[in-house]
C-alpha cells in the first residue's frame, strides 16, 4: 500500500501515545490495589479507585493530547469516562462474585 493511503507517520506522535497507553494501563491496574485492604468497605475502595483512575487518566489525556485542554474537552471525556468505567467496573464486579459464588459451591461440596 503507498502512503498516500496509510499516510506519514510521525514519530514523536507515535512514541508519546505509546507511552501514554503504556502509563494508562499501568495505574489502571496498580490502583487495584484499593481492593486488597480488606478493613475498607467496597465503597470506599470503589470511590478511592474511582478518583485514582479518574484524576490521573485527565491528566495524562490533556498532556498526551486524547482530550483537548478545555471546558469542553473536559465535559465531552466525563460525558465518556464515567458510563464506560461504571460499564467495565460493573462487568468485572458481576464477574467475580459469580465467581465467588462457584468458590463457596465447591467448598460447600467438599465440606459434605
């Protein structure tokens, strides 16, 4: 295929989301951590997750360049954000406690 097609591509363009992707999914999931502190009630744990992601992934996003540094910009990636974090930190929470819920069945069963 010509570059016509694919277009140029940039270098430092590349590079700084690549390394925007990399630190995104890095204190996405090392802010996981809330959840070990098993003294914390899960909605502490949730709202400290929350924030964690939340504030680090506006700043990384207004510097790499995802979302632009303005109100407007500000308001369209909350508008984003918040429906596809509660969708993925939903899913997950359905996910294990089912899979809770096949642990405890087989303890069950082994207690029998």
């Amino acid at each position: 295929m010509s570059d016509r097609f694919w277009g140029a591509l940039d270098n430092g363009i590349f590079v700084k989301n690549a390394i925007g992707c990399i630190l995104c999914g890095w204190f996405i999931s090392t802010a996981t951590i809330f959840f070990e502190n098993q003294k914390w009630s899960l909605l502490s744990q949730t709202i400290l997750y929350f924030l964690t992601v939340s504030i680090l992934y506006f700043l990384l996003s207004f510097f790499v360049g995802w979302i632009p540094f303005s109100l407007k910009g500000f308001a369209i990636g909350i508008g984003i954000f918040i429906p596809f974090h509660r969708i993925i930190w939903t899913a997950f929470y359905l996910y294990f406690r089912f899979q809770v819920k096949i642990m405890n069945e087989g303890i069950d069963k082994r207690r029998d």
